[in-house]
C-alpha cells in the first residue's frame, strides 16, 4: 500500500467511495471537486493498493488548525490499519504546515471510528445536534499537539 497525495484526476474514484462508504450522507461529485478547486488550503490523501483507491481522507488548513473534512476506507479494507496510516500521514504533513491543532466531526453511532480517533488521540469535546441529514448527532473531536 501506499499513500499519495490525491488529486484532480482522483475526484470522480473518491465520488463513487462516498457513495459506498456513506450511502446515507454522501457528498456530491461537485463538492468534491470543489475541494480540488485551489480556492481553499486543503490537502487529500490517497491510500492506494494494485493502483486502486481503497482509502482517503481530506483536511482544510487553516493553521494553527486543521479541519478533516472525511476518512473513507472501502468495506472490504477495513480493520487493516489503512485508516490510522492515512490520518498519520495526513497529521505529519499538516504539522509541517503550521497545523497543531486537528478537529473532525462523527456520527455518535460509529463506534469503530470513534474508537479509531481517540487511538490517534482525538478527545471528544462536545456534540453538534442534528448535524447529519438524516437527524443524527455528530460528535465533535481535537486533537492537540
């Protein structure tokens, strides 16, 4: 595996990921190329295995913050780390930039990431109502150098 940093060519692979990976809430092709536009300080890394996708993630800087926009990893790659790996890699270059300070927001229900981000350090630090369009809360997390 390894990990890269995605690009314009990656957008419409990352599109069909979001569809997969969160059919309930799943940003457009246009939001995601609106992230490739250059009008923002944003960065998208690529895990990549055989010369596929199986992961991304996204962060806005916005130093001394970071803001990781979404984590995706295919059904089928998870439990292998891929995500942890993605985030480090993420974290390392965004610190490099000035970022020390990382949020993200949750679903309360995903248990498995949640677990995942306070593995890599994240804490919960309270909880936006009704954020997702379905209704349900998310749970805001940072992590702080």
């Amino acid at each position: 595996m390894i990990i890269r940093h995605a690009d314009a060519g990656d957008i419409d692979r990352i599109a069909q990921m979001e569809l997969i990976c969160f059919p309930e809430d799943p940003w457009s092709r246009e939001m995601i190329a609106g992230e490739f536009s250059g009008l923002n300080n944003t960065r998208y890394y690529a895990a990549e295995e055989d010369g596929e996708i199986i992961a991304y993630a996204g962060i806005w800087l916005i130093p001394p913050e970071g803001y990781i926009t979404n984590v995706a990893v295919l059904p089928d790659c998870r439990r292998r780390g891929i995500a942890s790996a993605v985030i480090r890699k993420m974290a390392e270059e965004s610190l490099a930039e000035g970022v020390t300070d990382m949020t993200l927001e949750v679903r309360v229900s995903n248990d498995p990431a949640i677990e995942l981000y306070k593995s890599l350090g994240f804490e919960p630090a309270g909880v936006r109502r009704k954020y997702y369009s379905d209704g349900e809360d998310a749970l805001i997390m940072w992590r702080k150098e």
